[in-house]
C-alpha cells in the first residue's frame, strides 16, 4: 500500500499515512471528470452578454437613396446588419447556461479528482495547520518549507477555519477550502493538493461513507 509522508510546518517528515487510490474510488473516469469540470465551469458563466438587433440600433429608418437608378445595390436603411454599425443578424441574448449532473456522479467525480492527486503523487499531507491569527507570511513560509512554492495549490481543511483562509487568500494561485467542500473542478484545477492529516480522515471517510462500490457501475 502507498505510504504518503506527513510533513510538519518546517517540512520535516513525522510520520506516514497509508492511502491507495482505491480508497476513495475504484477506477478514474476521464469522461465523467470531464463532464463534472465542463458542468461546474458552464454553471460559473453569467451568460449577460447581449448585442443589439437592427431594431435596437440608434439611427435613422429612412432608405438611404432610391430604389433604382442609381447603379448601387439596392439598400434599406443604415441599421441593417449589413452595414457597418448597423445590428447584428443574429444577435446575442442573456441566457442561462448552467445545468446539472446526477448527484451521485458528481460525488463519484469528486472522488475520483482526489484519487488522480494519490495516484500522481501530488498530494502533499501536512500533520496539523492552524493560526493564532491571520498571518499571510507564515502561510507563505509553510508552503515554501514543503517544497510546493511554485505551483498552484488548493489546501483543505477538516473543517471551517477562518484564519487559515484568511493567511492564504491573498497568495497568488492558493485556494482554501473546507474537505467536505472540495468538488471536481477546484481538486483539478490545482496542481498540487495540501491537506491536514484530520481532512485526509475526513476524505477517506467520507468516500466510504458514500459507497464506492454501489456507484462503481458509474465508472465503467
């Protein structure tokens, strides 16, 4: 069984934690990770975007010159799509693009993000992470004495905890976030992932909570 190390504030190793990927899902869908990431993205979207028909355009309705005559094309008024400045032929509309998976498979994806994290090894486990108060520079000293300055991170914790989102919110590509909060979309989108001893817990416990092999089906 794979051994992850459990590093303290200094980096320094005191202890191993014995996780496999199958703890927390038994097989990795690309597919459904896929679908997961597109639905959560599509569901951030506003959709506000609008522009204007000939209808909306300010300008004049007058026909610009005779219908013939003139030797020019025949032509309406300034407003029409296409005339440069004039509407557009299919303009678009506000709308609303978000969508939703079955809530087992998001779960099941959720599991299956973090099992990628084990199975790449790029999971970093730390044994405990907590601040007397908010603290940016001792959050940056923590990251940088395990090695993982330079890439993007999400950190989770075993639960809400105020001043450790506050040390790591203004670090750039740092993401803090409770365990029982993670989803498929913010475990991916960091290449590496931090987390407490006490949330690993919470994770494993909650994949077997959830029934692995009852949703496995999904993965096929």
């Amino acid at each position: 069984m794979p051994k992850l190390t459990i590093h303290d504030r200094k980096g320094n190793k005191v202890g191993t934690y014995n996780v496999e990927p199958t703890d927390f899902a038994p097989a990795i869908n690309k597919q459904l990770l896929h679908d997961a990431v597109v639905m959560y993205q599509a569901n951030q979207r506003q959709g506000s975007h609008k522009t204007k028909t000939r209808a909306e355009v300010a300008g004049s309705t007058k026909k610009l010159y005779r219908q013939k005559g003139t030797g020019n094309a025949r032509a309406g008024h300034r407003r029409s799509g296409v005339r440069r400045g004039g509407g557009h032929i299919h303009a678009v509309r506000p709308r609303d693009y978000s969508y939703s998976l079955p809530r087992k498979a998001l779960r099941l994806a959720t599991r299956m993000a973090i099992a990628s994290k084990v199975q790449d090894d790029e999971m970093v486990v730390i044994d405990e992470l907590s601040f007397e108060s908010p603290k940016t520079r001792n959050m940056v000293s923590i990251i940088k004495h395990l090695g993982i300055e330079n890439d993007s991170l999400l950190v989770a914790t075993d639960g809400y905890n105020v001043n450790v989102y506050k040390s790591g919110r203004n670090i750039d590509r740092v993401a803090v976030a409770p365990a029982a909060e993670l989803n498929a979309l913010s475990v991916l989108s960091a290449r590496r992932l931090l987390v407490t001893k006490s949330a690993l817990d919470v994770l494993r416990a909650s994949a077997g909570a959830n029934g692995s092999s009852a949703e496995s089906s999904a993965a096929e």
